[in-house]
C-alpha cells in the first residue's frame, strides 16, 4: 500500500463525510467505524501472524521483525487517519453552515438590522435584556429543559434535517436555538443585542437577525416550524394579533408553531427584575382569548395546557398547525 495515497485519501474522505453530515450526521461516527474495522483488522493479522508463526518469521528472517514494526505503523496510522478524518469532516461541516447560513439570511431576510425601537416599553425590553443577558443565559442553561423539549419535538416531529425552523424571540439561544441547530436549520429573531451576543456563541450553526417581532423581515412561506418561547408577553398586547398573523404567513402549510404565552390576562412593569435597577414591561391576554385568537387566524389547535413556570408563575402552552 502507497502510504502517500492513503494520506491523499484522508482530505478526500473527510471532505464526503463533512458535506454528507448535514443530511446523514452519523457518517463520522460510521466512517470511523469502517476505518478502524478495516485497519485494525488488517494491523491485527499482521501483527498475529508475526507474533505467533514461529515457522514463518524464521523462514521470513528479519523480514519479520519488519513487519512487526509495519503492524505498529499501521496502528499509528489507522489513528492518526481517523484524528484526521474527523477533523476534516467537522471543518467542512463548519464551513458548509456558514455558507448556509449566509445563503439562508439572503433568502429569508430583508433590511436586517435596520430596526430603530422608538416606542418605550420596546426599549425598556430590549434595554433590560441587553442587561441581564448574562444572567439570564445562565439561568436558562441551568433551568429543566423539559417539557419545552417534549413540545418543540411534536412541533418539529417528522421534519427532515435540514428543515427551517424560526425560532421568535430565541434570547441567548440557550439551550433551544443550540440544540435544534443541530439538525434544523434555525433561525433566531431577538430585539435584544445582548442577548444575540450570546446567543451566536452558543448557538454557533444557528443564523440570528436583531429585528422587532411585531415588523418581522422575513418571506412568507419560508418556514416548516416556529416556536415563541416566553417572548411575545413582552411586546404590548394589541400587537399580538398581527404577531401571530404574520407568523401564519411566514409557515408553510402543514407547518407548526409552538407559543408560550400568558394565560391570565395582565400588563404591568417590574423595577428590578433578574438585577438592580433592570426595568421590564409585560402584556398578555388571558387563555380563552389567546386560544380564540389563534383558531381565527386559521391555526388548527393541537394542544393547549398550563405548565408551571421556573421563575413562578405559569404559563399557556400552545400547538398549533397551519392546516395543510
Ligand atoms: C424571557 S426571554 C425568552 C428567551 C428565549 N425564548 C428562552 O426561552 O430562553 C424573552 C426574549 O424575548 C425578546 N423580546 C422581547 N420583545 C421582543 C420583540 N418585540 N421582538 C423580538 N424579541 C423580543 C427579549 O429580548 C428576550 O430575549
């Protein structure tokens, strides 16, 4: 075997499995397999028969001994091979999403970061968030992540890798817009530059636009799920309706949409919420008419409860589907 070949081969297999990843992620792990299985296959029978066929080693002569130290070769080739499968294929992964990414916001996105929020309780939201977003993200990564896994999984169920999920008001992206990124191509929409600060580190395959729920830059259609985690109860009430309706048009048919939001009617401030001196504005309606508003939109109900919330309190949790 020409060892020079067999180190041509390793960018090339690295750089299949790295673009093969996004649709088939166990293809590191199955190239790993079939790499070792092979080369340590082939490393044991050499190194057996030279350590065990006394009859042939005399008869190889030092041939032998040479073998013996071709079979260690072999095994440090086989790892150093796999190190550098794997790095490769994560490197190429790497950069596939960014390109990805970049394509994604050209196509879904139009005059990002353009937004100036003029109206005070938006500002009082964004401000307020730009300054607890590291304590907020470290809670959010300490707090149970069920049962918002459990629902993000019926919204997304049956989505191919790939699909493109919108994530409103996705905060730092910990730990939801990071572990959906995964398999999903996310995208994160926050009005608060604190938060997004973290949340592209934390969620690094993930694209991120800084933009007002309620004026959304995004095509309709665009996205086969969407999930509103504890963020529309931040934005004045009377906007609600438009938020929701714009969400209906941004998800294809069959898609659906995931909505934490208030269950007892309620509009008010907080002077030191998470910090000292942080103010924040909330507004919500009540159960009945959170479910109401979403059926006339044209959502279909799938699941509605209450969930008891980590910081106190409780709130309404929605599936809803765009019927195909
Ligand atoms: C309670 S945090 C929830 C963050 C994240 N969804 C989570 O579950 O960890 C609320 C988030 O909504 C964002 N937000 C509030 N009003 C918004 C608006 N009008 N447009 C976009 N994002 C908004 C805040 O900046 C904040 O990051």
């Amino acid at each position: 075997m020409n060892i020079g070949a067999l180190f041509a081969v390793i960018p090339l297999l690295a750089v299949v499995i790295g673009l093969s990843r996004v649709k088939f992620p166990r293809a590191p792990l199955i190239a790993a397999v079939l790499v070792a299985g092979a080369y340590g296959a082939a490393t044991a029978s050499i190194g057996i028969w030279a350590a065990t066929c006394w009859d042939c080693r005399v008869e190889a002569g030092p041939r032998s001994d040479v073998l013996m130290v071709f079979a260690v070769l072999f095994g440090i080739l086989t790892a150093g091979t796999l190190v550098g499968i794997w790095l490769g294929a994560r490197m190429v992964t790497m950069l596939r999403r960014l390109m990805v990414t970049a394509r994604e916001l050209r196509e879904i996105a139009s005059d990002v970061e353009s937004i100036t929020f003029t109206d005070n309780p938006k500002r009082m939201v964004a401000e307020g968030y730009d300054r607890v977003a590291q304590a907020y993200t470290q809670w959010r990564e300490r707090t149970a992540k069920q049962p918002i896994t459990g629902y993000l999984d019926r919204v997304t169920e049956g989505l191919p890798h790939g699909a493109r999920v919108l994530d409103l008001g996705c905060g730092s992206g910990a730990p939801y817009a990071a572990m959906l990124s995964e398999r999903f191509d996310v995208i994160g929409v926050d009005i608060s530059a604190g938060q997004l600060a973290f949340a592209r580190d934390l969620a690094p395959r993930a694209a991120f636009i800084r933009a007002d729920m309620a004026s959304l830059p995004l095509r309709a259609g665009a996205f086969d799920a969407a999930y509103v985690l504890y963020s529309i109860i931040h934005v004045p009430k009377e906007e609600h309706e438009g938020i929701l309706r714009s969400l209906h048009a941004l998800l294809r048919p069959g898609a659906r949409l995931l909505l934490v939001t208030g269950q007892q009617a309620w509009e008010g401030t907080e002077d030191d919420w998470l910090a000292p001196g942080v103010e924040m504005f909330w507004s919500h309606f009540d159960r009945e008419t959170n479910e109401r508003m979403v059926e006339e939109i044209g959502f279909r109900t799938l699941d509605a409860r209450i969930e008891p919330d980590p910081l106190g309190g409780a709130h309404l949790f929605l599936v809803v589907e765009k019927p195909a």
